[in-house]
C-alpha cells in the first residue's frame, strides 16, 4: 500500500524502481499495492538522452528492508528491472 514519509518513520528506505513514465509508475503502484507490500512514491530528478544529456523527472519507489526482496522479485517477475545500485 502505497505510504508517506511518516509511516516508515525514521527507517532507512531502499530504492527499489525509478519510473520514467507515468503509466510505469501507475502499473508498478497497482502491482505493489495488490501485493500488500508498504511502499513510499516520491518524484525526482535523472540525468536522460543519449546525445543531449538533460535532467528528466520520474517517480522513485522505497520500500523498507525487509520488503526489498519481495517487492524486487515481485518486479522481475512482471518484466520491470529493479533498480541496481551502481
């Protein structure tokens, strides 16, 4: 169910999808909510193009610790890439 700041408290958060598209955010919000997991939705800024570089907005999903497997096999499974920390 998708949560705001307060809910998770002072919880460490870890980024588990960055949406580029509207009906991606859309599609992984119903996705995490039908599976019952807490999640928080923040838009946010990222560097796009391929030969003009700009700054784009898009929609970054957290989830708590315990919920970061579940929530990224539940992304793999529906063909969504979780975010890999670099």
């Amino acid at each position: 169910m998708r949560r705001d700041n307060e809910f998770f408290g002072e919880a460490e958060l870890d980024l588990i999808y960055v949406a580029h598209r509207l009906r991606d955010a859309l599609k992984i919000e119903n996705l995490l909510s039908v599976a019952g997991v807490d999640y928080l939705v923040e838009t946010g800024t990222y560097m796009g193009g391929l030969l003009f570089k700009r700054e784009l907005t898009g929609a970054f999903f957290y989830v708590a610790p315990k919920d970061r497997e579940p929530a990224r096999d539940l992304l793999v499974k529906n063909r969504y890439k979780p975010y890999e920390v670099l």
